[in-house]
C-alpha cells in the first residue's frame, strides 16, 4: 500500500531547513535476443572489434532495416511484467545526431508513440513499506557502437558490435522520494527482467544501466530543476549518485544560487557527479523513419504472449506466503532472485534435480519447478503439502546459505551445496538423526568437501546419541565434581542449564538436548 510521497520522503537537512529528493530513472535494458534489432548480426558480447557487424550495422548506402519480431516480442513482456499499457500501434523515428560511432548518423528510436505507455512497478522498501512507482513508458530503440580510445597513441578506432543492438529504455515517472528507493525500484525492475528473461540484468557488462534524474525542493514546493546523471552502471552507484547529487544541488541553493539542467557523471573513486556536458537543449529533429512502417500486432498476439509469461517475483511472493506460510520478508527475500526462489522451492518441495545442474538442466528444473507446482496438492486453506518444512527450508536458504554465498561472493547458481544436499541435512535433522548444531556442522563439511550429508554422517559418526547410557556417566561425574553447583541448581533450577552444557559438550554435542535435560532433572531430582 503505497504511502504518500511526504510521509515517505527522507529529509535531507539543510542550513534553511529540510529538503525532500525527486528521483526519476530511465533505464536502458538492452534485450535478450541473438539477433539486433533491424540486422541479423549476432549481439554476443566479447567478439572481436566489428566482427558482428552486418553492412545495415555499418550503414552502408541502399541498405534497409527490417525489425526483429523477437525483440517486439520482448519489448510486450517485459510491458506486460510491468503492468503496462501496450500499444498496438507504435512508430519508430530517427533521432539525429552526429557521433563517430553512430555511422547512420541517426539513431532508430521510438518518440511520440512508443511500443509500451503507462506501468507500475510495486517495490518493497528495506524498511517493510512498500511504494507503487509509475512507469511513464518503454520504447525500443537502438544501441551505439563504441569509440576505443586507448588502442593508438594518435587515432581513435571504432568497434561496431554494439551498433544496432536492441535496447529498451524504461523511463519512471518523478515518483522516487530517496536513493533507498531509487536503488529498491532499480532492483526489482532487474528482477522483473530477469525473470522474463528479457534483459540478462548485467550491470557489469553495461546491459542495464541507468541515467539518474535528481531535483530537490522544499517538501510541499513544485518540482525542481533535475540534473541528469549518465550511464550509472550499478545498484550502489545510483544510491550514491543520488546522495551526493542531492547535497550539491542543496548547497547551491542554499547559497544563493540556482541549479541549471545539466548532464553529469557519478565518479565513485571520488564520490562526486562531475559535469559531463553543458549542452544546449539539443534538437534531434525526430522525424518518423521512412524505411520503417508503423509497427502493429493484434490485442491476440499480445494475449498469447501473456498466457506464457513465467510467474513473476509479485505474484511468487503471493504465492510463498499463502502456500508455504512464509512471512513476507522472507517471501521477498527468496524471489529476489528467481535462481534462488528456484532453490528453495526444490529444497521444500523435494524435487530431484538441483539448480546446480547448468544449462539444459535449468530448464529442466524449470519445468520440474511447474510440473511440480501443477500437480502440487493444494488444501482448502491455500496451503500446499510439501516434503520438508517450508520455514526451516527458508531459515536456512536465507541464514546459512545466502550467508556462506555472500561470504564468497558466489552466485546462488554456483552454490557447492545442492538443494537436493541441504534437503538431505533438512531430513536428518527432523528425524533426530543430528541436532541444529551439528547440521550446521555438516553443512560446512558438505560446501568445502562435496557428498551426500547421509553417508557423511554415518562414516563420521555424527549421529545424534538419544542412547544416554554413554553420558549418563558423564553426568555423574560432573554432578561428582561440583556440589556447590549442585546445591545452587536444587535451589534455583534455571542453574540446571549449566550441566546440560557440560554434557553436550563432552558429547561432542551429539547428544539429543532434550534427553540430556530430563537425564539431569532426574539425577538432581529437581
Ligand atoms: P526528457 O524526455 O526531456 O528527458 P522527461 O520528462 O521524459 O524528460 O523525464 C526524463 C526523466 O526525468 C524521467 O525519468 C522523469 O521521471 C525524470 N524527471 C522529470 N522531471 C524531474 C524532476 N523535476 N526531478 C527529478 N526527476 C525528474
Ligand atoms: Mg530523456
């Protein structure tokens, strides 16, 4: 339920008093697909210089575009992902301008009609709130070549590959109160992407990337004057962009003066936003490009995209919190990623193939995912019967793996413990074979050495001992050795937890804790 803009804004203070940051971010994502957007080029990345270039990339006289149906198709989910407004009609332009490594001369991008209009994106904020941010539109358009610069000591050479790429660029409306929320917004966009499978979402090879408009205003005032900061190219970067942009534009004002729109960098060795470009406002002369036709499809063919849209992070959350009881940050925190709510779903639900298998195995799970999910057994209160507890699976999918992942910066999907290996750890622990604390134990034996935790257990004898016969003379010994803490625990039985610490430990922990409290309460006989 989205609060209003005011109560959600943090005020930044300043020396007249407190200010309230406006943020809208256009995204550019560039589009899954093998092939460009007008050309047949391929837009792998990594290729030799101008060795994906087709003679259309190259602008070569006479020579024609011809939309890819794919990246169309593409541009429609991710409108639908967005709760958007599709167009059935939209128009491709040429914005004009001259750069050496845009051989047209013009760049093939959508104006005043684009492909997809009008969306939100509900995003959660760290704090439990949660905001609806307008989209204001999507429209396809074509990436840039690139200048490499650093190749010649006196010549710049150009690389073409990226020419003709297909980029959808997002543009939000003024709705971002914070750079918490900036970077929140920025996140679930990529996760909604990346579900769809539309854009990969690597910001580190450039195929998301940001441009981050900032104003500020005194709260309840009409909106500032925005600077625009270019091509930030990671989540922290754009919180950061945000902060320092703010403050600067405060001081300004604040000292008299006024902000002029700019276009500026987020330098993060330095933490500042230089000035890029004091450009005048540019006319790119839109005009509709006359080698393309309006672009048109029917409300079918968009229905038919969205009957096979995967299930998305909103309605996975929906769906974790109803069907397996999990609390709706847990919930948020597992669909985050779809590898992960992937993980956790074949952990809880016992399903036989890991997301650790790659490639055609991702697939495979992806069905067995669905399959499982259809032929789920669903009860009349929405829940589903799973194999494995589903809030233990989360407890130790979000505690013990996310932080070991964390801890080496590795990918869910480059996990060394499986799901079908932390399902077995899941099992022994509920059926008493291990305690928590040994299953903790076992879990870093499997991530540093590999193998299935069952044969580890047995072969390394970590079984819970529930047979006290063995510590029963422990005990003894320990209740021999302090009679002042035998007194003490007679009187006050809280003491008791003491001698259970004893004996667990000279178990080696393996012995069942709650055999072990009843065995003292009756040796003590309290
Ligand atoms: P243009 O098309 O000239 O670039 P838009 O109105 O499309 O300008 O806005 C571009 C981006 O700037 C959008 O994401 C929008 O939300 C954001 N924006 C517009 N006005 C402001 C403002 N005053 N403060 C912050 N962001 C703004
Ligand atoms: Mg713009």
């Amino acid at each position: 339920m989205s609060a209003p803009a005011s109560t959600r804004s943090k005020l930044i203070k300043g020396m007249t008093g407190d200010w309230e940051v406006v943020i809208g971010l256009e995204v550019h994502a560039q589009v899954s697909s093998r092939a460009k957007l007008f050309s047949g080029a391929a837009t792998e990345f990594g290729g030799a210089p101008n060795s994906h270039v087709s003679l259309v990339d190259a602008a070569m006289p006479g020579m024609l575009p011809v939309i890819n149906k794919e990246c169309v198709a593409q541009a429609i989910r991710t409108g639908l992902g967005l709760n958007a407004k599709i167009n059935l009609k939209s128009v491709f332009d040429r914005k004009n301008y001259f750069y050496p490594d845009l051989p047209q001369g013009y760049q093939i991008s959508q104006y005043k009609e684009p492909i997809v209009g009008e969306g939100i994106v509900d995003v959660d904020l760290p704090d439990g709130e949660s905001v609806a941010i307008g989209v204001e539109r999507l429209h396809l358009e074509q990436d840039a070549g690139k200048s490499l610069h650093d190749q010649h000591p006196s010549m710049s050479y150009v690389d073409l590959n990226r020419s003709g790429v297909a980029l959808m660029e997002i543009v939000s409306k003024p709705d971002l109160r914070s750079s918490a929320e900036a970077m929140a917004y920025l996140a679930k966009l990529r996760a909604i992407l990346r579900y769809l499978g539309t854009c990969d979402g690597d910001m580190e090879k450039g195929s998301l990337r940001a441009d981050v408009n900032v104003s500020v205003r005194k709260p309840g005032a009409p909106l500032g004057t925005r600077c625009e900061i270019k091509n930030v190219n990671s989540i922290r970067f754009v919180g950061q962009a945000v902060e320092v942009e703010a403050r600067r534009q405060i001081e300004i004002i604040e000292d008299g003066g006024k902000i002029d729109q700019e276009t500026r960098l987020y330098d993060p060795n330095k933490n500042e936003t230089p000035l890029r470009s004091k450009e005048e406002a540019h006319d790119y002369r839109y005009f509709p490009d006359p080698d393309l036709l309006p672009l048109e499809f029917t409300q079918g063919y968009v229905d038919e995209l969205k009957s096979k849209l995967p299930e998305l992070p909103d309605d996975k959350q929906a769906r974790f919190i109803t069907a397996f009881g999990l609390s709706p940050y847990d919930a948020s925190v597992l669909v985050a990623e779809r590898e992960s709510a992937e993980f956790f779903e074949t952990v809880t639900l016992g399903l036989t193939t890991s997301p650790k298998t790659k490639s055609g195995g991702q697939a495979e799970l992806v069905a067995k995912v669905g399959m499982a999910v259809d032929s789920k057994v669903t009860r009349a209160d929405g829940r589903e019967d799973t194999k494995r507890d589903p809030k233990l699976a989360a407890n130790w999918v979000i505690n013990e793996l996310f932080c070991r992942l964390n801890k080496e910066g590795r990918d869910i999907a480059a996990s060394p413990v499986s799901a079908a290996q932390l399902g077995a750890i899941l099992d022994l622990m509920a059926d008493g074979t291990i305690s928590g604390k040994i299953a903790k134990d076992l879990f870093e034996i499997v991530w540093t050495e590999g193998g299935d935790p069952r044969d580890i257990v047995e072969a390394r004898g970590m079984k819970q001992v529930t047979d006290l016969g063995a510590i029963e003379k422990v005990v003894d010994e320990i209740i021999a050795q302090n009679p002042d803490k035998v007194e003490q625990a007679r009187a006050k039985p809280q003491l008791i937890g003491w001698f259970v610490g004893q004996a667990m430990k000279s178990s080696g922990g393996k012995a069942n804790p709650q055999a072990v409290n009843d065995l003292i309460k009756r040796k003590l006989g309290v």
